[in-house]
C-alpha cells in the first residue's frame, strides 16, 4: 500500500467530530502526509505519522516525526480573493490546495521559507475583511 488515504477526526469550531481524509504515502511503519490539511489542525503535509486499521480504513494516531512545515487555512469572504493570494504565495516558495466550494484554501508552507512575510500578508488581509485565517500547524517560530 504506497498510496492511501488516512482518516483524521477532529472537533471543529462548534465542537461537534468531522473528519478529513488526507492522502498519503507508506514510510516504513508509519505513513507521510502528502495532502495539504484543509480542516484538520495540528498536521502538516509532509509529517509522518501513525495510523491503524479500523473498519477497512486507516485512521490516524499521532504524529511521529513533523515535518517543520506549516499549515495555514484561509477562509474566504469572496472567493474572487483567491486568484490574487494563489499568486503571492506560489511566488514566495507555498504550495497550496483549494476548495472553491466553502471559500477555503490550505496552505503549506515549507521548513525553509521565511513565515514572518506571509503572517503580516494574512493579518493585514484579515484587517481589511478579505478572509479570516487560522494557523492550523505553525512549526515556524
């Protein structure tokens, strides 16, 4: 089983279980992420984890080794925001996932690129009602 899928639950904002399932690959025992949460907190593509078999799926255990990436998830007022912070975050070394259909982008954000530029661009968009973010899995310090 190389590729796969894991099963993440969490409790959302109004404390009630959802779950993502985040693709991933084997690495030895355990499992790499390879998705970009877009619900799930405390992930990041490229962590590796642990996961058991219930129910004919993979559900995950905990994180074994992280990756030092970060996750950011963006919450768009308007979806026509999106193009532009596509843009700005592929340019700065992000890569990102979106749902278009909930206004919702995920974005990685590699161990070897500087957070400090992106945190202001989301807050300052924030500040000015484009979206509201969420620092999901923050690694950078």
């Amino acid at each position: 089983m190389s590729d796969c899928y894991i099963v993440f639950t969490f409790r959302d904002q109004y404390g009630d279980f959802q779950i993502e399932r985040l693709r991933a690959s084997q690495a030895g025992s355990c499992y790499q992420v390879e998705s970009i949460p877009q619900f799930t907190p405390s992930v990041s593509r490229g962590d590796i984890v642990s996961a058991v078999m219930e129910e004919d799926e993979l559900h995950f255990e905990m994180v074994m080794d992280a990756s030092g990436n970060s996750t950011i998830q963006v919450y768009f007022f308007d979806e026509t925001q999106m193009e532009s912070v596509f843009e700005y975050i592929t340019a700065r070394g992000c890569n990102w996932e979106a749902h278009p259909e909930k206004k919702l982008l995920a974005v990685n954000v590699p161990d070897s690129v500087q957070y400090s530029p992106l945190q202001l661009y989301f807050e300052k968009g924030e500040e000015e009602g484009k979206w509201t973010f969420k620092e999901s899995c923050l690694s950078h310090y």
